[in-house]
C-alpha cells in the first residue's frame, strides 16, 4: 500500500473562518473520499481513500492518501483498517455525496471483510445535500456534480482521468506499476479532496438566515421598463463577515440576492396602489358598503343599521392607498393583500417602524423566507 501526504499551507486562514459558521472544531473534522472499482461493493472494491485532517500540534492541514498496489482483498482489509485508525479520533466527517455512496460502498466492505464499522456514533457532513438545502442559490444549476460547484468558486483542477477511466486504468497499473500512473490516480483523488474544500466557503451563506449580517445602506432605485413606464425598487446592503467566494446569486418570487465576498445585496420591487388590510377577529366587525371597509362594532352601533352588515373574513378590511413592500407572513410588521385569497403579503414603505431594529427584522424574515434552510 502506498502512502502519500501532502501538507496544504493555503488553508491555514481559510477554512478556520468557514469552520466557525459552521459552528465545527478543526481537530474534529475529517474530509474524505474514496476511488472503487466499480458501483456495486458485492461486485467491486475500493483501492484508494484519501483524507484531510487538521494536525493541532504544527497547526497545519494534512493531506493524505492510500493506495493498493495489489488488487486483492488482503490489501483493501488493510486499507479499511488504516482508515479507520484515522476516523477514530475525529468526530465529524465531511464528503461530497457520500451519504449516498461512499459511506454505504464502505461500510458493505468493512462487513465483508467482518471488520467494525468506523461510521457508528460519527456525525457526518454532505455536501450534496446541504447544498440543496439552499435552493434559492442551488436548485437551478443545470447539475450538481462537485465539478460545478468547483465552478463556482473558480477551483481549477489538473486531473485528466474521469471516475470511469480511474478504474480501467486503476487495473493498468496494478499489471504494469509506474510513477507517472500513481502520479494520474493520485491526482483525481487529490482534486476531489481539494475540490471540496474549495466549496466548503459557500456555506458562509448560511450567515443570512442565521442573521450573522449588518445593514449598511439602505436605497430606493427607478427603473425604466420597456413600455417606457418607470418602476421603483427598494435595495439592501448587508455586510457579512465571512466571505463569500466569487459571486453568486439567488431569485425567489419577490426579490433578488446577490452575494459577493463581503458585499449582500438584495432587491425587492415597490408596488404602489391600493391594498387591504384584514383584520383577524371579523366577527367584531361590521361592513360598511357605502365605504367598502369594516369598523369595529364599537363603532358600528352607531352607523344606521341599513348601511351596515355583519363582517366576513372576505369583507373585514381597511383599505390604504400609498406604496408597499412585499413581506413574509412571518413579520410582525402589518401585512397587507390585494384580495384576502391571495397568498402574498405587502407591508407599508417606509415601514411604520423605521428603526434599525426592526428594519434587521424585516430583513431577516426575507432572507429566511428566501434561502430556506430546510
């Protein structure tokens, strides 16, 4: 079995600042993946596994990997028994879609070979599938291979093998064994390893619904449409403190993000006209035709019993004329519709209650409502 570690400095200020919004211990974490001779573990083996872990004495993060010279099972039992010498004192493993592959393909080999499971009692990290957890920025990607969020963050790899060539030319080398195909075989791995670490900082997005985010500027824009009709906009800046590598961005159907290093920036349309705000207690509550709104009944003994008419949950409203903001129902600001079966909701702009406090409040709820952590 051939050994081969690499030391990687350049992560030495990275990952540390990702770790923290992800609320992790560097000294618990072990990035991993695996290279197989095929899909199915009754009908194949893994013959490389490389690893990435924090070393607390030098302060450095290690790379790491395993590879069987010999395609026999005495080999693959020791690689198994190696990697699980390396999981036993980390607590918190992180892969790319393992949870689907490797760590099902491992843990059927450690039992053919009657060897403990190391996955039991570990916590474990896909990013796959966290990803997908934030569909607002993910979801529309055209796929969701490691190789496109790769894209995303501008990581170059110099493999030239894909997964299928990795195992014709895995048995290449364990016929003829040469320097230059360890080198090919290494470096897939390598890039895989890498790879992931390059996307790990896209989870910095998780600082907005988290409220990890100051609000710094606050503007109203005109936009001129192609009918020549003229738009307002209202825009958001926040400032976070862990960056964002490259520039992503996110619709959802009110709004706009865009995410930048430090910079956040999301962009909401004012609509301006004529809304309805419906008052939750209708049965307290008459309708006046005449005036198309609804008073309380404290006020409403006093109005001719002709010109009134007890309240529906559809005529129990008030009317205001002015310019809106699209709002989640989750706001405590008050919420405004254009009609009660309509499921969006409008608050007043400016908010009634302009304080920064509440403004971050605001926010909140549309970055919650937005990135959906689900």
């Amino acid at each position: 079995m051939i050994t081969n570690v690499r030391i990687l400095h350049q992560l030495s200020t990275v990952l540390p600042v990702t770790f923290s919004v992800l609320n992790y211990e560097p000294k618990d974490v072990l990035f991993f993946d695996i290279e197989t001779t095929g899909l199915s573990p009754k009908t194949s083996h893994v013959f490389l596994i490389g690893l990435i872990s924090f070393q607390p004495d030098t302060k450095e993060w290690q790379l790491i990997q395993f590879l069987q010279e010999q395609d026999n099972e005495e080999e693959e039992r020791a690689l198994l028994e190696t990697f699980s010498a390396f999981a036993k004192s980390r607590t918190q493993l992180i892969h790319f879609n393992g949870s689907s592959f490797d760590i099902p393909y491992l843990v059927s080999r450690y039992e053919k070979h009657q060897l403990p499971n190391p996955f039991s009692h570990k916590s474990s990290l896909d990013l796959y599938r966290e990803f997908l957890r934030m569909p607002a920025f993910f979801r529309q990607m055209p796929n969701h291979t490691q190789k496109a969020f790769e894209e995303l963050t501008s990581y170059t790899r110099k493999d030239l093998l894909s997964g299928k060539e990795m195992i014709k030319f895995y048995h290449s080398y364990t016929k003829s064994p040469s320097k230059e195909k360890e080198d090919l075989l290494l470096q897939h791995n390598y890039d895989d390893l890498v790879g992931m670490l390059s996307v790990l900082p896209l989870f910095n997005l998780r600082q907005l619904p988290k409220g990890q985010w100051e609000l710094t500027h606050v503007e109203e824009l005109k936009k001129q449409e192609a009918d020549q009709t003229i738009t307002k906009e209202l825009l958001f800046t926040l400032t976070i403190p862990a960056p964002i590598p490259g520039q992503l961005s996110a619709s959802f159907p009110f709004g706009y993000i865009t995410a930048s290093w430090h910079t956040v920036k999301i962009k909401l349309p004012l609509y301006e006209g004529t809304l309805k705000f419906y008052y939750p207690d209708y049965k307290n509550y008459y309708y006046l035709p005449l005036e198309d709104e609804a008073v309380h009944k404290s006020v409403a003994v006093y109005i001719d019993a002709q010109h009134r008419q007890k309240a529906t949950a559809s005529t129990c409203y008030k009317k205001y004329n002015g310019i809106f903001v699209y709002a989640p129902q989750t706001c405590t600001l008050p919420l405004l519709k254009e009609d009660i079966r309509t499921k969006e909701c409008y608050t007043f702009w400016p908010l009634q209650n302009s304080s920064l406090t509440m403004q971050k409040s605001y926010i909140q709820e549309i970055l919650k409502t937005a990135i959906t952590l689900s």
